[in-house]
C-alpha cells in the first residue's frame, strides 16, 4: 500500500513538472514581452523628410538598369517626385532634379524632363516603392507634350489640321498599341485658344477630338473604348496674350482611363 501510494505522488510529482515546463515554455521563453526593435526595409530610393537629399540603397542599381532598359529612340525619361503634407511644389521639383542626377552620364539634360506629384505623409509612404516617385517615358517635342497621366497634343493654327504628322502617327500608334493590349478606355478632350466666341470654341474643340478618335478607331481600337469632349476657351493652360501660349492652349487632351 505504501509503494503504490509512493508510486502515485511519484506521478504526481512528474505531471506536475510537465505542467510547469509548458508554462514557462509558452509564457516565458516563447512570448517575451520585451519591446523588440523592428528593422524596416525600404525600396531602393526614398526621401529624407527633413532635407531635399535622396537616399538609395543596395537595391538602386538594378532598378536603375530596369528604368533604363524601357528607354526608346525620341523618349525622355519623365520624373515625377512627390511634395508631402506641409510642403509646396517647389520641395518636389527640388528631389527632382536630385533624382535626374542619378542617371546620368547614361542620360543627357536634353533626355530628362520632371514634374511634380502631391503624396501624403512623408514618413509613412517610405514603405512605398520609390516612395512615391514615378518614372515613365514620354515623348516630349513641339507637337505632343506627354506627361504621367495624360497627353497635350498641340496645335500651330487655329484649326482642326495638325502640324508635323509623322509625329503624331508616331505617338497614336504606341497609344493604339498600349489601349489595345490593356484594355483602358481613353478620354479625348479638344481645347482652343481665346479667339472666337465660345459657341465656335466648343464645335472646334469637338471637332479636333473627333479627328483624335478617327485615329485610334482606324488603328484598331474599339469605338466603345474612346469618350470625346470640348472644353473650348475655357480651360487655358497658359496666358492668350501670346503667340506661344496661344499654341499651348490649342491642343487635344488625351488621359488614359483605368
């Protein structure tokens, strides 16, 4: 009787220290309460919040290749940099042309052109690729002007013939191309200057994003896919007191639709 009540606290005893090793081990040596640092990574480029200085890391050069790599005979690599909350544009055209100085020599001043971008927080869009910056390839030339989210196609005369048309084939082929392969809907919207009244400004400017739709249409993209509209006078980008910004507010809006 005495060895079997020995036996049973002998039991009671083991089950006892199984018990207490799976507390410690649950509680204790797996679930530190500690405040553990945690290290974040970041993309290959981002912004001091507190300076104009860019900061890369190991990651750059092979995304610097692969920006590089999409370069075409006639493009220019348009750089987009972000203004975050409390800051105005100038703090993004500055990152820029920071920016710009990181491809070069591979790239001239000439193959460069930038603009700007609101983005928010500037600390907590560092986790964001490039931390808000964008980097596409644009044709830029006294014709079409493109930027990241849309395209001014310009006008020298006041109507509905365009100028230099091997540049405009040129652009509406990689348009049609692009529209076809993604299935984006287009918005096609004509602009004039301020001469005429604005019952004529608003037929001519449909008028010319009419033409703009023929394009598309007769390099296979889908009539469903292409919106037209007329802004007439009313939406000038720049100043109708001279020739040159006469021909900057002559122009066809095009803006992809995701």
């Amino acid at each position: 009787m005495k060895k079997l009540l020995a036996f049973i606290i002998f039991l009671l005893f083991l089950l006892l220290i199984w018990f207490s090793w799976n507390w410690y081990k649950d509680t204790v040596v797996c679930c530190d309460n500690t405040e553990k640092i945690v290290q974040v990574e970041y993309g290959p480029l981002i912004f001091d919040c507190n300076s104009d200085k860019v900061i890369t890391n190991k990651l750059w050069p092979e995304k610097k290749k692969e920006i590089l790599a999409g370069k075409k005979e006639g493009k220019s690599l348009l750089i987009v940099a972000p203004y975050f909350d409390g800051e105005d544009e100038g703090k993004a055209l500055i990152r820029a042309i920071e920016v710009a100085k990181l491809f070069k020599p591979e790239l001239s001043d000439n193959e460069i052109a930038v603009d700007v971008r609101k983005a928010g927080n500037c600390e907590k869009t560092k986790i964001n690729l490039m931390h808000e910056s964008r980097y596409k390839w644009v044709t830029r030339n006294g014709d079409i002007e493109e930027f990241f989210d849309h395209t001014n196609v310009h006008y020298k005369y006041d109507s509905t013939a365009e100028v230099k048309q091997a540049n405009i084939n040129a652009y509406f082929d990689d348009l049609a191309k692009m529209l076809k392969e993604t299935g984006d809907s287009v918005t096609v919207t004509g602009h004039t200057d301020s001469d005429g009244t604005a019952e004529y400004n608003m037929e001519l400017g449909l008028e010319r994003a009419n033409e703009f739709k023929t394009h598309l249409i007769s390099r296979g993209v889908s009539e469903d896919k292409i919106k037209v509209d007329s802004k007439g006078k009313s939406m000038p980008i720049a100043s109708n007191a001279t020739k040159e910004g006469k021909k900057d507010n002559r122009r066809v809006e095009i803006r992809i639709n995701k």
